[in-house]
C-alpha cells in the first residue's frame, strides 16, 4: 500500500467526522496542547541480564471537530537500548484522532463529572525499527521512511479548567508484519491544556 493510498484512505475515513460538526462553532472550539511520557520494558530471566527498554515522549497539538472529536498532528521521540547497546534516539510524526467516549468530554459543560475516556488512532512515519532476535530481545535501528499506526486508549481527569491529566495505553502497529514483530505498547502518563 502507498503512502499516497493511505492518506486517501484516512481522509475519507474523516470524512463522517467532519460532516457531524453540529454548527460552525464547534469546529475549532478549542485548542489542545499535550505531552506525555512513557516506558516499556521486556526481559528475559534477571532484569539486567537479557532486557530491552524504550522511553517515548510524545508532543501533540490538535483542534475540536465536534464537541468530543479532536485531530491533529503530533511527534513522538523514542529513546531503546538493549543489554548491548547504549541509548538510541528515533522519532515518529504524523496526525492523530481522539473520539471521548459514554460521556462527554471532561471539560464541557454537560460533564457530569471530571473524567473522561477517550479512544485515539492516528498515522506516523519516522524512522523507528527493530527486530527480534533469537534470543527474544529486539535489536533497534534506524531505518527512514516506516509508517506506524499509533492508537491509544485512556482515561483524562479534569484537574482545574483548561488542565487535564491523562493515562492511557498505546498500542503501535508498523509496517505490516504480525504483531509479534511488526507491533509495540507501552503505558503512558501525560497531561493537555485545552485552550
């Protein structure tokens, strides 16, 4: 599949979200600006024998399409190493989707509480890759131009007007191998101000 396909293939896939906006006031809303932080970590026997570790770091800015949708565009920076390599840096960018789920979303005035969970898909290129070797570790390593599709699912608690705090579980499929090989996740905390 090309990239070009793809972009088609997500634009149209939109297209139903776009056309739900309830009034042109919705449309643009609010602005979200966010980052969180995440680890993954994979060992086999001791923990400092055989093991893997990823810190990802994730910066997002998106606008509201209806009063529970967002998109935008984001980057995610990744830092692997395993037992026989020091500390690689990799990145991720692309655009990104987030639909609040059961209730609405946890800063509107129809919020019955201060917690919102939120489902979240997207797609990035970057220059991220690994692979399994035999032993069960991944070895990391740079290779330009893979395409990821990122989702997410989480939970965002309204802290004070603008403010949120999020914790959320990624889930990260690439270049369309089984997710054994092709796939990665990790847990993230992180925080948005809706503006």
């Amino acid at each position: 599949m090309t990239t070009k396909s793809i972009w088609t293939l997500l634009l149209l896939a939109s297209l139903p979200f776009l056309a739900s906006a309830q009034s042109r006031r919705d449309f643009a809303d609010r602005l979200l600006l966010g980052v969180h932080y995440g680890y993954a970590e994979n060992f086999r026997e001791e923990r400092d024998l055989f093991f893997e570790r990823e810190h990802y770091t994730n910066l997002r800015a998106g606008i509201s399409l209806t009063p529970s949708l967002y998109a935008g565009i984001q980057s995610r920076f990744i830092q692997a190493r395993n037992f026989e390599t020091d500390f690689q840096s990799f990145y991720m960018a692309g655009v990104w989707t987030r639909g609040y789920l059961l209730h609405p979303h946890p800063l509107s005035n129809r919020a019955l509480n201060r917690i919102g969970a939120f489902l979240e898909a997207g797609f990035s290129m970057g220059n991220y890759a690994f692979e399994y070797r035999p032993d069960g570790v991944q070895n990391y390593f740079q290779r330009n131009g893979n395409w990821y599709i990122p989702m997410a699912m989480g939970l965002e608690y309204r802290v004070w007007r603008g403010l949120t705090l999020e914790g959320s579980l990624n889930m990260i499929y690439n270049n369309g191998g089984n997710w054994n090989e092709q796939g990665f996740a990790y847990l993230s905390i992180g925080a948005n101000w809706h503006w």
